[in-house]
C-alpha cells in the first residue's frame, strides 16, 4: 500500500454522485490492488459548513471546504471530481483544468455545446487528464454487449433500440429548483430527461453502435408550472418532461429513443437492444448482471434468447470480485470507472468517455432539442 502513487481527490458536491464517487475511491484499493495508483479522500467541498462536515466525518475525507475556488487553488490536491448540478459544470472544470488539476465530471458534460467547447479547450489546453462519468459503459454486462458488438458476431447492424423511464415527476404539486429538485429547473439543468437520461442512451449507443447522423425528436412538457423553491413563485417549467426521437447511426442502422419522467411503475428502466443481421442483444438495467442474446446461427432446435448471468471471471472486471454465479451492481459501474481512470495514469492513455467524447454527446442531445423545437431533422454534425 505505502509504496504507491497517490491521487488526492476533491470532490465537490456530496449528494447523490458525491456517495457514490467517494464509495468508489474507498473500495477501489480492495478490489484492484495491482493498480499503481490509490485515490486518497484528502478534501470534500459544498457550501453548508456543518453538513459537508458530517460527509466528511462519515466518508473519512481528511478536509473539508465551502468554496470550490479554495479546493482548487490547494497544492495538495491532483483531481477535482465534480459532482455539481449541471450549471455549475463548466465553471467548475475549466477553473481546475486552468490550475493543472485532472477533471473528472458529472454527466451531461454541460447544459449545452457552447458551454461545454471552452470545457474540451480548457482540458486539451492543460493537457490534463479528463474523464466524463457515464459509468452505465462499465455495467460488466454491458462492457460485454461492446465486446461482442466490436467481434462481429451480431453482423451488420440494422436497429438501436433505447429507453430510460422514470415516473417520479408525475406529482404536479412537485416543486422545481432548489435542493435535490434542480433536474426540473432549465436554468440549473439545462433540459429535462434528454440531457438527464437519455444523455445516458445516447453515450452507451455511440459507444457501441457508432455516430449518430441525423435526428427527428418530439418532447413535451405535461406539467406546464411548478412553484420554484428559491424564488417561492409558480413559474413555467422549461424541461423537456418525455422526449422520443429516431435518428440515423452512420453506419446506416436506424435509431429509436424514447426517455419520461411519466410512465407510471418505472423507476430507472434504462434498456436497450441492438439488432445485427445474425445475432442480437438486449439488457435492461432493472436486470444489470443479466445480458441476453439471440444468434440466428444456433442450431434451430435449440435456437433462442439465452439470458447470460455476467458473472464469470472471463467476463468483463468480473475477475476482480466474487466468485462465478455471484452477482455485482450499480456502485461497482463507479468502482470501475475509478479503475479505468487510475490504469489510464499508468499507461498514458486516455479514460474514455473523455470531455471531448462527451462533447459529442452533447451535440446529440442539442440537435434533439432543436428538431422537436423546430419540428424538423437536424444533423447533429458528431464526429465519433
Ligand atoms: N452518472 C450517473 O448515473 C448520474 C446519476 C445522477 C446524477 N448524475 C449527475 O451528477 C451531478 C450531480 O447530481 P446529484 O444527483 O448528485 O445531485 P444532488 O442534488 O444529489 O447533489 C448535488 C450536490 O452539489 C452541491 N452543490 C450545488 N452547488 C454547489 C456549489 N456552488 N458549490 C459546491 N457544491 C454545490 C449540493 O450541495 C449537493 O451536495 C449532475 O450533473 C447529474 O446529472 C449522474
């Protein structure tokens, strides 16, 4: 342990993603040991004293502060990880980034292209280290749709098919902004479910099925006011509360995507499926461990969906923790990324999904935004 390098965090923000990132750097050490880097919890910022203290206290970081800006400007600190509502992603990264420090960031990148260019710049520029937390690419399962998809067994690819539903906006009497309720305000989020969720869809379908061409979306906003918590008013709401869109892959297959707040029973139903000319898969995150897959080759007796258990130890970072049959879960997508990011410290390499490929997520999401406003398709002008 003594021997290592060490990669002092500061992490901002100590909500949702704040638990999950600190869980990640506390385990990562048990469970890769072989990594030449460990992540040390030196500082947690956010501004209410007391309560960034009880993180602290809980978590075992070392420090804590209330101003981001003095996290940054502290030599003992290697990467600021930010775990901010959406509009405070940019200022954030392009300060720490401007002060030698390595970035990890929430996603959406930013709230827009514009805003997350000066981001890429500022990283590229710095020449540090970057990396967006789309962990959903690290769900063992489907690391191995990737692998599969990237060996050929599927085929030629004829549909992408994604949803991510949630229901828990259908209370009108729901509030916008404020604390914990900042995804229904623009302002803080920057739209609805398409920079929330779908972002998610579109990072994993990229990754997996190449660039996204062209889009044609529909959105819609049920509830049309919500009282904001900061400024005590009814006021409109300017998210995008469901948003479904098909779209154009560039290697020519068709795309399907469809995200809400408002179906009713789902609470984090992220599925997706790709159909191939030979073989197909699907996974549904309600069923993380799970990845299914149907090959036209079988012999037809026995020919059908196989629901595979990605448990095993040749499956992908499955070596790294139980035994086979024994299931991991959502926290360990993060455990992962982690990994991935310190092994990119030794080799050089870069941790993907990097802000520059981020970005083009970004453009995916904007040109969604644009063709449902404009009701027309746009380019989304992605270069993957
Ligand atoms: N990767 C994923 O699956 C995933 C899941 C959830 C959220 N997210 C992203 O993570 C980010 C945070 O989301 P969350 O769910 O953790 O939100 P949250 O509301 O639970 O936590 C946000 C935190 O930011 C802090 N904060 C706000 N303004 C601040 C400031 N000026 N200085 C310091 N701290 C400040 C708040 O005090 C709070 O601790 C968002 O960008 C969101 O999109 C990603």
């Amino acid at each position: 342990m003594e021997d290592k390098k060490t990669l002092r965090i500061g992490l901002i923000g100590y909500g949702f993603m704040g638990r999950t990132h600190s869980n990640a750097y506390k385990r990562l050490g048990d469970f890769f040991p072989e990594l030449a880097y460990r992540p040390v919890l030196k500082a947690v910022c956010a501004r209410n004293e007391e309560r960034v203290k009880a993180f602290a206290d809980q978590w075992g970081y070392e420090s804590i502060e209330t101003d981001w800006k003095t996290l940054i400007a502290r030599d003992d600190i290697d990467a600021i990880d930010i775990c901010t509502p959406n509009n405070m992603h940019a200022e954030i990264a392009i300060a720490a980034a401007e002060a030698g420090k390595m970035v990890l960031c929430e996603k959406p990148l930013a709230r827009t292209v514009a805003e997350a260019q000066p981001m890429v710049d500022a990283v590229e520029k710095a020449g540090v280290k970057n990396t967006v937390w789309y962990n959903y690419r690290r769900v063992p399962a489907v690391t191995l749709a990737k692998q599969l998809v990237d060996s050929g067994k599927l085929g030629k690819i004829f549909h992408y098919r994604a949803n991510f539903l949630q229901d828990w906006t259908i209370n009108p009497e729901l509030p916008q902004g404020g604390e914990a309720l900042w995804r229904l305000d623009n302002d803080a989020a920057g739209s609805g479910v398409t920079g929330d969720l779908l972002a998610h869809c579109i990072d994993t379908a990229m990754w997996l099925n190449g660039g996204i061409k062209d889009v044609s979306a529909v959105t819609e906003t049920f509830v049309k006011e919500r009282l904001h918590q900061s400024t005590g008013e009814v006021q409109k709401v300017g998210i995008d509360d469901a948003c479904i869109f098909h779209c154009h892959f560039d290697n020519g297959s068709l795309g399907l995507f469809e995200s809400t707040r408002y179906a009713r029973g789902h609470k984090a139903l992220y599925t997706f499926e790709i159909n191939g000319e030979h073989a197909s898969i699907r996974w549904d995150l309600h069923d993380l461990t799970r990845l299914e897959y149907f090959d036209h080759r079988d012999d037809s007796v026995v020919r059908g969906w196989r629901s595979i258990h990605v448990t095993d130890g040749d499956q992908p970072y499955m070596d790294k923790w139980w035994v086979p049959g024994l299931s991991i879960g959502y926290e360990h997508t993060f455990v992962h990324q982690v990994a991935d990011f310190l092994k990119s410290l030794e080799t050089g390499e870069s941790c993907s999904p990097t802000f520059k490929e981020a970005q083009e997520t970004q453009k995916v999401c904007e040109a969604v935004l644009k063709s449902a406003e404009s009701r027309s398709w746009k380019e989304t002008g992605v270069d993957w």
